[in-house]
C-alpha cells in the first residue's frame, strides 16, 4: 500500500481512500492528507494553502513588543468573565524562563478548542461581542490573540477547565518544532488530553517554557505600566442596550504579577493622589450623536472655568468623550508635590490614550507616540504654550457600538487611518490645544508666535533654566557630560525656585500690610475729625459739668445728693479720659498739618508725652518717669507726630502687658542719651517681658501676642502694626529699634535710635 507521503496518481489516491476506509480503524489523518492532495490535483481550480512557519510570523511580526503580548493575553482573560489574572515569572531575567498565566474565567470546551483557539482570525468574538455572564464588551476582536503566546516563548500548555463541567483539556504547542517554514499548517496536529475535575472548577492556564527573551526590572516596570494603564483611571461608561446589562454585577477584574496586585501597584506609581491631583486644569469635550463638539477647561489655579463649542461638525466619528488632566511642570503651579518627580511622571505616563471598549489601543499616549503631532508644534515654536504630550494626562473613549468605523489593525498596535480617525485626531487636538491656550490667557501668556500686541509678564530665572533643561532633552542613555549638565541645571532651578518663593512671600505681606497701611490712613482721617470736634466741645461740655456740679450741691436730701454725687464723679472721669484723647489727638494731627522736618527736643517731646497722659496713667496705677541726659538733646530733622506714634505704641504695648500679666507694682520709664551719631530712646515697663523666641519676630507685620486685650479705650486691642511702623519710622531716618536688656526692677526694654541733630539721614 502507497505511503501517505508519496506521490501518487489520482486514480492511486482513490484507490488507497476505498482501501483506508475498509479498515475497523481509518487513519482520517492519512485519509485528509490524500484528500486534499486529490484535491489540489485538479487541474481547472486553484487555492491559497498556509505553510506552518506563518505561525511564527504572526507571532513575531504581528505582536512585536513584549508588554503588548502579555496585554492580549489578559485581555483574552477578561473576555472569558474572569474575576482575576495571576502571572507568575521564573528565571525570567534571561531567555529560557517560564511564565505561567491563571486566570478563573470560563474556561473552554473541547470544540471551543477545535473552533476558536485553533483558528486563525476567527470571528466568534466579533459574532458574540458581549461576554456571557458578566456582559462585557469584549476587547479581542481578531482572533489573533493567541499568538502572543508563540511571541513570549518556545512551548505552550494549554490546560482549560471550562465551566459546567467534570472534563479538562489540556494541549501542547511546540511552536518551532512543529510550525517551522516548508511544513503545510494542515499537516500539524496537537494532541488533547482529557482530564477529570471538581464540577464548579473552572478557568484556563497558559504555561509558556523557554521564554524567548529575557524579563529585565525596568521590563517588568513596564509591563506594570501597561497593565495599569490597559484599562482607563477615569470611569467608563456602558453603552450597551439597557435590555443587555448584565443580571449579576461585574465584580471587577484583577490582574496579579509575581504576587504583587495591580492595586498595590497602582498605589506605588501614585497616578491618581500624587500625579492627576496636582493637575493645573481638567479639560473635557464630547462629539454628540449630531456631530456638535464642545470643549470644557476648568482650572481653580487660575480662577477659569470657560467652555466653547466647535464651529466644525464631526459627522463621522459618532459619540466620542475627551477626558485629561493638564499640567505645567513648575514649582509655583504643583502646589505640595516634588516638580522632578511631577515631571518624571509626566514623561512616564502623559498622553492622550485611546481605549476602544474600556480597553487600551497602543500606541497612542505612549512617551514616543506623537499622533496628535503636539510635540513637533512646540519643538517648532508654532505653540508657545506648554503643550507636548507629556503635559496631558487623559483619554478618548471608543466602543464598537456607538463607533462602528474605528477599526484596530492585525497587529493591534494602532487603528486603521481612515476618515474617521482622520476626524478624532483633529477633534482631540483642537480641544487640548484651545484648552492649554485658555489657560495661557488665564495666565497672561503668550498662547502662538502669530499674538500680536502681546505684552508678557517677566519669566522667573527658574522658568529660564527650565526652558534650557527641556531643549537638551536629557534622557537616561545621554552621555555623562551631559547628564552631569543637566543636574548642575537641575540645582540651580531648585535654588532658583526657592528664591522666587520666599520673593513670592514678601511680596504678599508687603501687599497685605500696604492695604493695612489703607486702611489706618482712612481711620486716621476720621480720627482727625473725632479729635477736632472733642476740642470743641471741651469747653462747652466743662461748663455744663461745672453748672451740674453747683445744682447737686443744692440737693437737700443727703442720701439723693450722695448718690447724685457718685454718678457725677463717674461722669466727669469718662469726660476727662475722653478729653485727655481728644487733646492727644489734636495736638498730634496739627504737627501732621504740616510736612516740613524740623529737630525736635527730645526732652521736650517726652515730657509733653508724659504731661499728656498723667491723669490716664495715675488712674492705671502706674508710675511715670521721664530721664534725659543730657537736657538739650535733640534728634535729626522729622515729623513730630512720628516721634509721638512711636512712644505711643511702646506705651499701649506696656499697658496692655503689665495688665495681661497683673502686674501690681506698675512702672513705666522714658529715657534718652547721645550714643555715637544716635540719640537712643528707652522705653521700659515692670511688665513680665518678651519671650527670647519671639524678641526677632515682634516687629514683624501682623505678629502680636495682644489680640484678646482688653480695649480701655487708649490702649486698644492688638493689630500686630505697632512696633512694624515703629521699625518703618525708625528705618526712615537711619536708625533702628531693638528688644534689650531691662533695667533693675523693670522686665521689659525697647530702645528706639534715631540719627541726632547735625546727623543726615
């Protein structure tokens, strides 16, 4: 009898079928071989047979890189209503190791085997794209899934436990064994073994041996990388019919790699509390079922919440939604978090992702992908906004219901450039790009070279050296130079940085203590008039008490005239104290009627001080001494009511301290002496003192450990200004004051210096 591996005649080909078909046991391999051999005799009909080595082909060529292997084949987990995926890798640093994938899906019947895995791109996924417990869209679509695994490794055990049953499967590939080039793929046959198993055991392994390269951390981080990002951080929303939802509740889907879960994982990269938290602005757009697209950048950072709706019509894509996150990678707009590491993120994970039925269609957003040619407009300078890929951090959302003309290639690393792509990737663009320019404006920016009658604010030296640090494109395979270069640059900008935040700091309080400053010029204009009004109706108001003080004399019922007598005696104390301020007042703003400088008397100055405010310290209790050396010492030239504000802070200061700190042996003490070109003015009190902590920060603006003083109406409550304008004043004429030592018997000491007379300021 002719062996199946001869050549043989048609009429032998018959012949050796009737003979094969005799036997109580056909070999239906030999009798398939002859078949098709009698078949492709036929001289009037031709067609396309499929050598073994296409196997290899489309493993190596159609799924080129490593992590987009090991994503299909999580995908094809997903699409089988598993909860969880487990990888497991070992030796994997170099080629020859194992990787063994679990998941707990559905598993495979045998003729699932026969009609699906075992055929090249089948159409059972396209025919039933929702799966059948959970309703999932399903994210493989081509039927080539499966050669991801000849892309990862030599052999292959297939061991599948489908759902509903007591049988396993299990097949073995060898793949370069078997398939290799010259072979018809119709000649290669894999064994399935049957197995028994528990009822309500399912799921599929995937034991891949000899791997063909080898895993290093940084491939492994990448892998991660994929994984974390092979299903959008934002939500999706379902779009299938409402009558298809499913009857049980997606529990979601894990995926576990070397024991470590996505989630731990997802917290290790920090994408969402450390990265998309610290976005500048958040943009959104959709495309409506009408084609109208409209545009949304919301930015608390700048005060902007703007929208705009397209003037063009996107009639071919159907419903589409934009999300990202935008940022600008600067000290001052990443408020709590490191801008290296910002940055570093950014150029990890930025990019404007596509997902097309909750899933990722590579390679769009990743660090080399420029599709939406963002990179390439700002190296040219045709943007001046910071608008490259990594300062976007979003996705677009696809599914094949609502948009039927997006279509993945074979390789499924890209989708097919037809119209409709042509329109999303001008639709995506328009939207960042008018996203990024708004916030600009927000920002007083330049937006494109064409502005004109654009006037800029003045850059920091920070953003100057970040600029530089940008155009050398610094990467971790640069030569040592420069990457030296490049963290000396990195150094300046921090100190640079830190500079501009402590400017940034001063120049808020001085803006704060400006509209204090306002605000005490407005209460000093009414005070004017207060002080002017009191002086007119002193006299009246003495002269009223004085009539009112006769009349009660005359009151003949003792008891009514004693009490009339204390009522009175209240009265003219409040009169006298409203006196006592009024006078102080008016006197202080005449001196202010004029702004001529003269020299003033410094002993004069004090005792008219203490003269003015005898009656008010002799009612605190508190005694009162003035000591001048020598007598005829007088200051520069300056304003008299400066010189009266600064004793009257130092003496509201003292009252209110001594009275905190109930002080019963209250003294207050003014002194002056000549020390080298200053004339020094001592101001002390036998109050408990400045704390030695707070001695630098007392003159500071706003600071004050007085706020909840009692107001008597000369002391007043605390504002934290006092001992500032004191310090400003002193400043003004080259001088300076100070906390010093007191003197024996007193607890605290002010020293106020001004430049003496014949001193220029």
């Amino acid at each position: 009898m002719s062996g199946a591996g001869e050549t043989l005649d048609p009429g032998q080909i018959k012949t050796a079928i009737e003979e094969e078909l005799k036997k109580a046991l056909p070999d239906w391999h030999r009798i398939e071989q002859w078949s098709r051999a009698r078949v492709e005799s036929d001289p009037d009909n031709v067609r396309f047979t499929v050598d073994a080595g296409h196997i290899q082909r489309l493993g190596a060529e159609l799924v080129g890189k490593q992590d987009t292997a090991l994503s299909e084949l999580i995908k094809n987990a997903y699409d089988a209503d598993a909860t969880k995926v487990v990888l497991t890798f070992t030796d994997y640093q170099q080629p020859g190791g194992t990787l063994v994938i679990e998941d707990d899906g559905s598993g495979m019947q045998d003729d699932i085997i026969r009609s699906s895995w075992m055929r090249i791109s089948t159409a059972s996924k396209v025919d039933q794209p929702l799966s059948p417990i959970y309703r999932r869209v399903r994210a493989g679509r081509k039927g080539i899934g499966r050669f991801s695994v000849q892309r990862l490794g030599k052999w292959l055990y297939l061991e599948t436990r489908p759902r509903g049953s007591t049988t396993g499967f299990r097949v073995r590939f060898s793949w370069d064994e078997e398939f290799r080039p010259g072979r018809d793929l119709n000649e290669v046959f894999s064994q399935i073994e049957r197995f028994e198993k528990p009822f309500d055991e399912c799921g599929t392994t995937l034991r891949i041996v000899d791997l063909r390269d080898g895993w290093s951390e940084a491939a492994l981080a990448k892998v991660w990388r994929s994984v974390l990002l092979l299903q959008p951080p934002f939500p999706i929303a379902r779009t299938e019919p409402a009558e298809e939802q499913p009857s049980s509740a997606d529990p979601g889907f894990a995926v576990n790699i070397n024991g470590v879960s996505r989630d731990a994982k997802r917290s290790e990269y920090s994408i969402e509390t450390s990265f998309l938290s610290q976005a500048f602005a958040t943009i959104s757009a959709s495309i409506d079922e009408d084609g109208r697209a409209t545009v949304r950048v919301v930015s608390p950072k700048s005060n902007l919440d703007d929208s705009q709706e397209f003037d063009k019509k996107f009639l071919v894509t159907g419903p589409v939604s934009l999300n990202a996150s935008y940022f600008i990678y600067l000290p001052a707009t990443l408020s709590g978090m490191n801008m290296a590491s910002a940055a570093e993120l950014g150029r990890l994970f930025g990019g404007i992702r596509i997902y097309r039925n909750g899933f990722r269609v590579l390679p769009y957003g990743e660090a080399a992908d420029d599709w939406l040619e963002l990179d390439i407009d700002v190296s040219r300078r045709d943007l001046l906004v910071p608008a490259n890929n990594r300062n976007f951090f979003g996705h677009v959302e696809l599914s094949t219901d609502t948009n039927p003309l997006f279509e993945e290639t074979s390789s499924r690393e890209g989708l097919l450039e037809n119209e409709a792509y042509a329109e999303l990737k001008q639709f995506v663009r328009d939207a960042v790009e008018w996203a990024a320019k708004r916030v600009a404006a927000a920002r007083n920016r330049k937006q494109d070279a064409g502005q004109r009658d654009f006037i800029p604010e003045p850059r920091r030296p920070s953003e100057y050296i970040r600029t530089v640090r940008e155009n050398m494109g610094i990467s971790p395979s640069s030569s040592p130079d420069a990457v030296q270069t490049d963290r000396v640059l990195a150094k300046a900008e921090a100190i640079a940085s830190e500079f501009e935040q402590r400017v940034e700091e001063q120049r808020a309080a001085s803006l704060e203590y400006e509209e204090m400053l306002r605000l005490l010029a407005s209460l000093g204009l009414s005070i004017s008039v207060f002080g002017h009004e009191v002086k007119g109706a002193r006299d009246a108001l003495r002269a009223r008490l004085d009539l009112l003080e006769d009349a009660i004399a005359t009151v003949p019922d003792d008891r009514q005239k004693a009490a009339l007598e204390r009522q009175f005696a209240e009265l003219r104390l409040g009169s006298d104290r409203m006196f006592d301020i009024g006078g102080y007042i008016a006197g202080l703003m005449s001196t202010t009627e004029s702004r001529q400088l003269r020299t003033l008397s410094v002993s004069g100055a004090l005792q008219r001080f203490a003269t003015q405010f005898t009656e008010y310290m002799s009612r605190q209790n508190i005694e009162f001494e003035v000591d001048v050396d020598p007598p005829t010492l007088r200051t520069a030239p300056m304003h008299g009511s400066e010189l009266d504000s600064v004793l009257l802070n130092f003496l509201t200061n003292s009252i209110k301290s001594m009275r905190n700190a109930r002080v019963k042996d209250r003294k207050v003490r003014m002194d002056a002496r000549l020390d080298g070109r200053f004339v020094v003015i001592g101001f002390e009190d036998s109050g408990p003192g400045i704390a030695a902590n707070d001695r630098n920060r007392v003159f500071d603006a706003f600071f004050t450990t007085t706020m909840a003083a009692d107001d008597d109406g000369v002391a007043g409550p605390g504002t934290g200004l006092g001992l500032k304008i004191v310090s400003d004043i002193a400043s003004s004429y080259g001088g300076s004051v100070s906390v010093e030592e007191a003197s024996p018997g007193y607890g605290c000491r002010f020293e106020f210096r001004i430049l003496s007379l014949g001193e220029e300021a």
